[in-house]
C-alpha cells in the first residue's frame, strides 16, 4: 500500500510526472516479491498491470495486485501449467515456443510464413521461397464471345496498318490485297457479334476505316469502278458522321477518268454539305471546279470561281489559274489585275535577314545555324520558289498580249514586279526578254539588252555576260565571245558557265590543253556540270588521250543514263580503240534510246561489215534506209548487196532513187542501165543507155556499151554510136593533152619539167594501149547472129570499170563524217548555258 496514492480532493495535473516508478527498478526484482511469485506461478501470463499515472483515465483506482489477479485465474492457470512446459524463468512461455506441435503466432495477427500445420524444426520460411517458383497464371480462354471479338479486331486493326506501310512503300499491289483481307475480317467480325447477342455494340469507327481504306486502295491501283462502289457504300450508310466529304473523293475519280460534268455535280454536292466553318475546304473543292471547267474549255464559270476564291483566300496557285482563263478569252485588262493581285499575294513566310547571324551574340548564331536548314526553312524557300516560277511564267506568258509589242509588254510586267515584293524577280525578267529576242531570232536586240547588264551588280551582270558569250559564239564572233567570257569570269569566278564558255572560246583556236583547264576548273567549282565534263571528253579526244576521254564518257553516262550523244562517243572511241565489239555493244544501247536513228543504224551496219556479218549488216542498213532513204552511202551499200548476192532487179530500185537525189551524177544511171544488162533484160538496159547518151552525149563509157549493144542486138545505129564515140574519145585526148601542156608550160626547174615529161610519157603510152584494147574488144564482136551472153564479161569491163565489180570501199554514214570534223558547236553541250 505504500505505493497506493489518494487522489487529493484538489489534485494537481502536473503532479507526479517527476515520481519514479519502482515497477522499472530491475535492481530490487529479487527483493520483489510479485516478481518473484510470477515466476514461480501463473501470474507471467495474467495480462499487463496498468500503472497509475496522473492525468489518466485510471488516475483514481487504485492498482490491483497480483494475488487478486490468481485467485481470479486460478484455476484455468493450473490446467493450463499442468499441460505446457515453462520455457522461461518468468514461468511464460518463449516467443515461437512449440505447443502442441504448432509454433505459436508472434502477434495477434497471423503473419506471412507461418502455418498452424508447421512443425518442430522447420525452418524460417517467411516468402516461402523452400516451395519453388510460383505456378503461371492462368491464361483467358479464348473461346469467350468477347475474346474472339478482341482478337478479331486487332487482326483487322493490323491488316490496316500493313496495307498503309506498303502504300507507303510504294508496293500497291500488296496494299490492296491486305485491304481485301481486312474487309474480309470485318464482315466475320460481324458475324461474331451478331451470333453472340451483341448486334447494337458494331464498331462503326473500325467499318468506316476499312472500307474507306478499301476505296483508297482501289484508286491508287487504277481499279476506279470498284473505288465508286465502295465509296458509295459510305456514302449512303446514313450511319457514318461526314460521309458527304467523300463525294469529294470520288469526283476525284471522275476527274480521272474525264468525266467532267459528273465530277462537277459530285464537287459541288460535297460543298453544300460542307459547313461555312470549314473555309480552307471548301476554297479547294471550289479551286477543284475552276480545273474541270479548264478542262472543259468552259473558261468564263472557271473564271467566276477562281474569283471567288481570290477574294475570300488568295493563293499563288489560283491566281496563276486565273491569268491563264483571262489570257484564253483574250481580255488584256483584266489579264493585267490579275497579275497585279498574283504579285500581292501573301506568302507567309519569314524575310530571309532573320536567317542572318548577329555578329556579338554567340547564342544567337547557333539558334541560327540550326534552323537555317531546318524542315521548315526548306518548306519556305520551296513555297517562295514556286511563287517565282508562277510568277516567271505569268509575266512570259502575258507579256506579248497585254501590249502592242512584247517589249513592252516585258517592260509593264517589269515595273509592276519591281514595285512589288518580288523585285529581285526584275533582273530575270529582262534577261528572260533577251531570250523572248533570240527565239524570235532577233540577234542584235537580244544582244543589246544584255549589254544594259553590264553595269549592274555582280550577280545578274555575269549572267548577261555569259549570255551574250554564248551568243558570240554562236555566231563564230570568237573574239567578242571571249571577251564577254573574261568579263563573266570577273563578275563572278565561280559561275561554270562562264568558264565553259572560256573553255570553248579556247578550243576553237585549237589550244586543247589551256581549254582543258577551264572545264577543269569549271568542274572544281560545280562537280554535277555536266556541259564542262562533256567538253573535257571531247577535248582529251582531240589530243588523242583517248582513255582519258573514255574515263570521262563513262562518268557522264553514270549522270545522265539515257543520254543519245554520249552513247555515241563511248561507241566513237571504242572503235578507235579498235574494239568493235565493246563499240558495237554502246550502239546496241543507244538504239534502245533512239531506235529510229538511221545515223546510228548505218554505224551498226558498217561494224557488221567489217567484222564480216554481212546478213546483220544488210539489217541494219535496211533499217536505216528505212527511216532516212536519202542517205548515198547506205543506198550505195545496199544496191552493191543486191548485185553481189545476184538480186540485180532489186538493186536498180536503189540506184534509180540514188538517180533522184543526185541526177547530175552519171554513175548511178550507168548502175540502173548496168543492173538490166546483167538481168538480161538488154531491151531496156539499151532504152537507159540512149537516155543517158542524151543527157551526157560526152560520156566515153555510155557510147561504149550503146556501140556493144547495137552490135550483139544487129542494129542500124551502130555506126552512129561507133562515129560518135571516135569524136569524144578524141576531144578527149586532145583535152587532156591540152591540160598537161599548160602544166608542163607552167612547171619551175628542170626536175619539174623532167617529171613532167614522164607523166606526158605515160600518158600518151596509156592512150594508145586505150585505143588498142578498144580495137582488139571491137574485133572480138560477136556476129549479130550470135547470142549476147557469149560475149564474155571480163573482155566487156576491159574498157568501162563497171563500178558494180569493183571492190567498194565501206561507206561513211553521217554519222561517221560529224564524228571526223568533230563540229565543237554541234556536239559540245555547252549549249544550254541560259538561264532557265
């Protein structure tokens, strides 16, 4: 009781807290005899004795002792002590001691790891890690409605996405077959839905997204009947929100396939269900109408909407649209208007001094030089190219219809660009004036307003001077055409055209070597000019470097695949590297550009010739008999191919229109009277000769084989044609006897007048043996009794070389001969030295 306090009747709330409690006194528990009694007995598992402290709840009862606390639980204490081992000295029992075979719990709540089933021994387990990896979750069925439903979906979701990637890949074929398949999937979507009850839950976003990728896919192949039907299926689902736009779509179609008034009706259908708040859609589709009605030569309605649309939402486009409807109805005002609103319309994009770096921020220049090539700035310089080239072309266009003479026509459009945002535009729109003057082959004014370029800035001052070099050039003026070459190169070194122009200017005076510099340096400064490198070919050429040349032919036909001209240099200089076959090989190449070459097919056919092919080269030469029937060289080889081979018949067709094209040349009419004498058709071979004789009645060989016909054939005339034939073969040797004297009269020194005199020698000799071969052919006449063809062939050609039996020497076609001269002008693609 001593430790009993009595509450006061006026008890202090902050009283006691300084008291010590001798409950916590370790050092008296021997002493203690409630410690000492729970030890030995059950009172270790009565529950806890709340102390007294003041300010509590408990504050005025007095504490219970232990002895109370037993006599209440006496007897359930000594059931229990009978039954469970003491594991400690405090007579309670040990956290986790074993009772009865199960590990008692740590608290009240049964924590993780323990089990009422664990026995003696086992171990501490609390993650139960000793059992092994956690059995796999159990998978969904997918045999649910719903799971199906899912899975179906996705895989058209999928089909979709592989069916926009391979558009996107350009592979339209597979496209379109995964958009099939996607429908196809659908519809069995569906089906599911509606065979599981759940008809009203459709996804109407999944059907709209496949069949309109469907259409799309079917237009993009062409397939535009099958695109309709499946847009109409859209279209009249009254289902699909925003259908209508796809009338758009489909007037599209029309459009394609030239049906102009339905894609009108469709164009406007889709325009009055579009609503006013979509203003950039509808400006489209109306521009779309203004096209159908260019299309359909209906120029005023197109008129009426270009208007329209320059009124509520001006574009370059539109407007260049309209200039061309004023231009086709011819109204020169209006024309006017329309160029003054093109050259105001907006761009919206940035000045290009925002791209400039301020010289003192550091920060500032990197921002700079990130964005300077961005995405964007290329998408606004390309915006502002296009504005150019639209108006470029308006103001060429108009120019001469707006005024009396395209000069001044040039002139307003001139003073309206230069008044406008566009003023750099001005400068290209004079030179664009000279060129007007050169297609109109007026020479001196073109030269003249390029002249008024020389004292403007750098730029435009070595255009014109490049120009008007070129000019020059053309005109064989070669001294001008340097000198405005050098003037080029002042203004601005690095323009190669200038220095191609240098370069030929150079060639011309046949310096190769100081030429070759210039299209070297013209190449250093622009490697993709093709002009210098093609020059560069030509000029090693000339030097006779003539793997050097190849190495540049090759480089440009790896630019320019398809080009015709270098082709043929590639053939050209494989042949004079004496390797027909690699030559024949470039030609077979280049008639797969141009296959009605006949330059290039009398080349092939010459290569087969002398490579022996004769049945390729008769090909070949037919061909291009075919396509150019005036060519003497092919005509030639194909009559002598017909004679050899023992066709004279078809041989006289090609020397009779060798007749037409030359007729003062008597050897292709000997060739036609020739051809009938050796077919054996004399009668006409005598008519050809007497026809000959009277437009060539000095012609020895003509008067020769009448003489020999008459004779074989016992006609009267022969005495005639033998007279006549003494008279010019006479006037002939008194001619000739008459040249070489007034040679010999003409000749210095005594070796000249010795050589001289054994010409005359020979000659004279060569004329007697003449006139003895002709007597001994004339006595060995056969009577007129006897047949013409026991005459012998060899005796007939004693006297007259028939060019028929003589070996020919191959023929140069056209091509060949361009080739020799090598024409700088004609072949060098420095032509193209304009600006566009």
């Amino acid at each position: 009781m001593e430790h009993v306090h009595l509450a006061a009747e006026e008890d202090d709330l902050y009283s006691g807290y300084n008291d010590y409690n001798p409950t916590f006194d370790s050092e008296e528990l021997d002493n203690d005899a409630g410690f000492q009694q729970a030890v030995r007995t059950s009172h270790g598992r009565r529950p806890p004795i709340t102390a007294k402290f003041p300010g509590t709840a408990i504050g005025g009862r007095a504490l219970g002792t232990s002895f109370g606390v037993e006599s209440r639980f006496g007897s359930e204490s000594r059931l229990l002590k009978s039954r469970m081992p003491m594991a400690s000295s405090m007579g309670r029992p040990m956290t986790g001691a074993v009772q009865d075979g199960a590990a008692r719990p740590m608290t009240a709540v049964r924590a993780a790891g323990y089990s009422s089933a664990m026995t003696r021994g086992s171990t501490f387990d609390p993650l139960g890690q000793s059992k092994g990896p956690a059995p796999p979750l159990e998978g969904k069925s997918e045999d649910t409605p719903d799971e199906k439903v899912k899975i179906l979906e996705k895989k058209v979701n999928d089909l979709i996405e592989e069916s926009c990637l391979a558009h996107g890949h350009g592979d339209l074929q597979l496209s379109l077959d995964r958009a099939k398949e996607a429908g196809r999937k659908e519809r069995a979507l569906v089906r599911q839905r509606e065979q599981s009850g759940n008809a009203d839950h459709i996804n109407l976003d999944l059907t709209y997204s496949v069949l309109f990728n469907l259409a799309t896919q079917y237009a993009n192949n062409d397939m535009y009947a099958e695109a309709l039907n499946t847009y109409q299926v859209i279209v009249k689902n009254k289902m699909f929100s925003n259908a209508g736009r796809l009338k758009v779509n489909m007037a599209n179609i029309y459009f394609k396939q030239k049906n102009y008034p339905k894609a009108i009706k469709l164009y406007r259908m889709a325009l009055d269900q579009i609503s006013n708040s979509h203003k950039e859609m509808r400006i489209k589709i109306m521009q779309n109408i203004g096209v159908v009605f260019i299309r359909m030569g209906q120029y005023s309605d197109a008129i009426t909407s270009f208007e329209h649309i320059m009124s509520e939402s001006p574009n370059i486009k539109t407007g260049f649209n309209l200039i061309l409807c004023y231009y086709a109805i011819g109204d020169r005002e209006r024309m006017k208007k329309a160029f003054q609103k093109l050259i105001c319309v907006p761009l919206g994009i940035d000045e290009e001094d925002k791209y400039i770096p301020p010289n003192d921020d550091t920060h500032a220049n990197l921002v700079i030089e990130a964005i300077k090539n961005d995405k964007l700035h290329q998408m606004e310089r390309e915006r502002k190219a296009l504005a150019e080239k639209f108006i470029m072309t308006s103001a060429k266009l108009i120019a001469p219809a707006i005024e009396a003479t395209f000069a001044a026509g040039f002139d307003w459009c001139v003073d309206m660009v230069k008044s406008s945002q566009y003023v750099e535009l001005a400068n290209d729109l004079e030179i664009n004036k000279a060129i007007t003057y050169l297609r109109q082959r007026d020479f001196n004014q073109a030269v003249e307003t390029l002249k008024t370029f020389e004292k403007k800035d750098s730029r435009v001052k070595s255009a014109a001077a490049t120009n008007l070099s070129f000019l020059y050039f053309l005109e064989k003026d070669y001294d001008q055409a340097d000198r405005y070459a050098d003037l080029a190169m002042t203004a601005d070194r690095y323009n190669p055209a200038a220095l191609i122009n240098k370069g030929n200017t150079v060639f011309v005076k046949k310096d190769y070597e100081k030429a070759a510099e210039f299209y070297k340096e013209a190449l250093r400064n622009d490697s993709s000019c093709t002009e210098a490198l093609y020059n560069l070919g030509l000029t090693y050429k000339r030097l006779g470097r003539l793997e050097e040349s190849l190495d540049c032919f090759l480089k440009l036909h790896a630019i320019l695949r398809n080009s015709a001209q270098v082709m043929w240099q590639l053939a050209n200089l494989f042949e004079m590297l004496e390797d027909p076959h690699q030559a024949i090989e470039w030609l077979m190449q280049l008639i797969t550009v141009t296959p009605t070459d006949p330059q290039v097919l009398a080349k092939l056919g010459e290569l087969y010739d002398s490579e022996g092919d004769k049945s390729q080269a008769f090909q070949y030469y037919q061909e291009s008999f075919r396509y150019f029937p005036s060519n003497i060289d092919v005509i030639e080889w194909l009559g002598a191919y017909y004679i050899d081979t023992q066709f004279c018949e078809k041989a006289i067709q090609y020397f009779e229109r060798a007749t037409l094209i030359q007729p003062t040349q008597v050897k292709w009419q000997l060739m036609v009277a020739s051809c009938y004498r050796r077919s054996g058709n004399y009668q006409k071979a005598l008519e050809t000769y007497k026809d000959i004789h009277r437009k060539f009645p000095e012609n020895v060989e003509c008067l020769r084989f009448l003489v020999r016909l008459c004779t074989d054939m016992g006609m009267k005339e022969v005495q005639d044609y033998a007279t006549k034939l003494k008279k010019v073969e006479k006037m002939k040797e008194i001619r000739e006897q008459r040249v070489k004297s007034a040679r010999e009269g003409s000749a210095r020194g005594t070796r000249r007048e010795g050589s001289a005199s054994s010409d005359s020698g020979h000659s004279s000799h060569g004329t007697s043996a003449k006139g003895e071969r002709l007597s001994a052919k004339m006595r060995a006449l056969p009577g007129s009794n006897e047949p013409y063809e026991a005459s012998s062939q060899r005796d007939i050609d004693a006297s007259y070389v028939d060019p028929l039996g003589a070996p020919m020497e191959r023929p140069k076609t056209a091509a060949k001969k361009r080739n020799e001269d090598d024409d700088f002008a004609d072949e060098e693609l420095g032509d193209d030295l304009l600006p566009e």
